[in-house]
C-alpha cells in the first residue's frame, strides 16, 4: 500500500466543523420565493388537494399568511389568482379590483417590506385556458401582448414591485418593459419566465389554480422540453429586450439548462421548484418513503447549486424553518 499514490479527498470530510468550512452552497431563506394563490370570497382557506400543505386563501384569510412568511424571514412572495369569473380575453387580470390587484393591496397594506412579485399570465382569467387570445384554434402573438402589457400596468398600479410575465409570447419582455416605461414604472423590474418548458410537471397548479386549457395544449408558445440551444435563444432575447431576471421553469427537470444560462448570462437567475415536483416529494414523505426535511434541503440546495440565485418554491416556509432549526 505504501507506494499507491492518490489524493485523500476524505481528509475534508472528517468531521462535521470541517465540512461546513468547506460547504459551498449554502441555503438561506433568502433565497426563497414564496407562491401563494388568492381566491375571491370570505374566509376562506382550502386545501389542494394534490399539493398538501398548500392553500388558497381568501384576502381576509391571507394576511396570517403573509405574516407567517415574513416572521420566516422569507423575503418575497409571488401572487396567483384565481377570479370567479372568466372570459374569452381574460378580463379580470387586467381588472383594477381584479383579485390579484386586491391581493396585492392587501398584503403591501400590511408588509410594506415584503417584495409582491406579480405572476403576469391571462390563463387563469381566460374561459378557455390559454395564456392569451385564441384565434383558430392557437393564440395569436401580437395582440395577447397588448393585454399583457395591461395586465403588468395593473398591477404595479396596485403595488407589485417586480413583474414576472409568464405567458411566452415572442416579444413579452420588450412590450411590458416599454408599457411599464411608457406609464412611469420605469424602476419596476421584469422577473422573465425566460425559458419555461411545456411540462407535465405543472398538474397540480392547473388544478389550485384553475388553468387547464380546455382545448389542445401549450407547445406552441411552451418550450420543448427536449431543447437546450433553444433556451439560450429565449434567454438572449430577453435579456436584449431588457428582462432584469431570468426564470428556467421546471427546476428539478432542467437543472443543465439552469447551469448554462448561469455560464452565458449575468443576470439573477430564478428557478420554479413547480407543483408536480412539490406533490412528488409530499406523496413520498406522506407515504413514510422518504425523508422530507432531507430530501427538500437536498433538491433546494442542488438548484442553488446548479446556478439559482433564487428559488420559487412551496417548500418555502417549511425549508426556512427547517434552516433556522439547523
Ligand atoms: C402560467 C403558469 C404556470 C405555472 C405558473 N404560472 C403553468 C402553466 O399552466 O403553464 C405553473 C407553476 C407550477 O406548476 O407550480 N401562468
């Protein structure tokens, strides 16, 4: 054995003191971004049921929410409605009182210092279920922008502070950034769902938040999730348009392609931990398979790792009680 030469790389794993000093990515609550979906209504706080631990709230119901996050140390949350009514071109997302907009009010109102990040999409607010105006069968580009832009202005009319649109129309960043601009927001940041793949991992979202399209699917605006070069194209594109993120959407899935983006761009880079990952991992734990804490930190750390500077995750409160534990 004497004369074997190799390296001893278990010398820094020793012990416990010394692997933390040589720890390179560590996870903190501010790292996180919290989802939370509001619904019209009064008092109000019901289960979904393919996601457990997660609620949608009614607003009365959503400050105690909210101050659990904040008490959590978790910096920032991200607003979904869910409207009682739809119609063919999504009124109600770009509506002053829309539930998204009192949402917001609610919430600023109580938590000034709480960073309201406003998911811009029209699926939720749309009869047919699609990120936009629906001609022939497929929704037209140009025109779904024009809504966009109104659904952004909106909003940051009733006090988001960041815009994250979410729709992947060609051109979504350059029209909300001039439409903000245009309407005097122009320090109100664009949070790019730059590179959101057409996933099967968003099931259970469709299901909290009502989304499903009722017809065909998402593929022509959505991502392939097959593509690699295609995500930089997105991403380059937004980043010229003048996003101030970048989102990859799922995380778990595309963990490569956040890694690029993180080695081609300098932009924060947001990752979407989205609701299938997060039902995969509750089924599991609830089914006594798995270790939750472990396994949450694990994926949590492994997206930070990869290249996130931020993570929108469902396991926010949790994981941030679980650091604080540690
Ligand atoms: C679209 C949108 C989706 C999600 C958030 N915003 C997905 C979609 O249905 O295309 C999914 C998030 C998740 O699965 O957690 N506005």
């Amino acid at each position: 054995m004497t004369d074997l030469k190799f390296h001893r790389h278990r010398r820094l794993r020793q012990n416990a003191t010394l692997r933390r000093m040589v720890r390179e990515t560590i996870l903190t609550a501010d790292d996180f971004i919290y989802p939370v979906f509001a619904i019209e209504g009064e008092n109000i706080k019901t289960e979904i049921p393919s996601m457990p631990g997660v609620y949608q709230f009614s607003l009365d119901r959503l400050v105690e929410e909210m101050a659990e996050v904040v008490d959590l140390g978790i910096p920032s949350v991200m607003i979904f409605g869910i409207p009682s009514e739809k119609d063919a071109v999504g009124t109600q997302a770009y509506h002053t009182h829309g539930i998204v907009q009192e949402a917001t009010r609610v919430v600023k109102e109580h938590f000034p210092e709480l960073m309201v990040i406003a998911d811009t999409c029209l699926c939720e607010y749309t009869d047919h279920g699609h990120c936009g105006i629906v001609r022939d069968g497929d929704v037209v580009n140009d025109e779904s922008l024009e809504l966009l832009v109104k659904t952004a202005v909106s909003q940051v009319e009733a006090g988001a502070d960041v815009i994250a649109p979410s729709n992947m129309m060609d051109g979504f960043v350059a029209a909300i950034r001039k439409g903000l601009d245009e309407a005097g927001y122009e320090n109100i940041p664009i949070m790019s769902y730059a590179v959101k793949y057409a996933s099967a991992f968003y099931g259970p979202f469709r299901d909290a938040a009502d989304s499903t399209p009722q017809f065909g699917d998402r593929k022509t605006y959505q991502m392939d999730p097959a593509n690699r070069l295609e995500a930089l194209r997105e991403a380059e594109s937004d980043v010229e348009e003048g996003a101030d993120f970048l989102m990859v959407k799922p995380g778990l899935s595309y963990l490569d392609v956040l890694r690029d983006l993180k080695n081609q761009f300098n932009l924060p880079l947001v990752t979407y931990n989205v609701s299938g990952e997060y039902a995969m991992v509750k089924a599991a734990s609830q089914n006594g398979w798995i270790d939750e804490k472990a396994i949450v930190l694990e994926l949590l750390t492994s997206m930070k790792r990869a290249g996130a500077d931020l993570i929108l995750t469902y396991h926010a409160k949790d994981a941030a009680k679980w650091l604080k534990e540690a």
